[in-house]
C-alpha cells in the first residue's frame, strides 16, 4: 500500500489541488446564490433572469437598486 502511493504521488496531488479547486468554485456559486447574486455574471438583459431566481430575491433586488 505505502508503495503505491508512493509510486503515484504525483498524480495524488494532482489530483487534490483540482479537487480543491472544484470544491472552492461550487462552494462561491453557492455562497452568490444564497446572498441572491447571480452565478453567472449579470442578470440585466438576461432572457433567463425570471427563471434563475425567486420572486422574493428579484423583489429585494429591484429595492436595492432603488436605494442606491
């Protein structure tokens, strides 16, 4: 067993550092969809906005934008 991961260290690295980096991008598309941001860039002039998020998150959106 020890031999095998040594003959593959390389590739377990590899293989952690992608790992991680997947796990950091799926964890900040959750953390801007929970806050009500959109994942993908912006959502004016977007045809899928009214599908992307609630009525709720797009009525609290349109208050912000008011407000500043």
């Amino acid at each position: 067993m020890i031999a095998l991961f040594a003959d593959n260290i390389g590739n377990i690295v590899v293989l952690a550092l992608l790992a991680g980096i997947v796990f950091m991008i799926l964890r900040q598309n959750w953390r801007r969809k929970k806050s009500g941001k959109p994942s993908c860039g912006s959502c004016s002039g977007c045809a899928a906005a009214p599908l992307c998020h609630s009525k709720k998150i797009q009525k609290v959106r349109k208050q912000n934008d008011i407000a500043h």
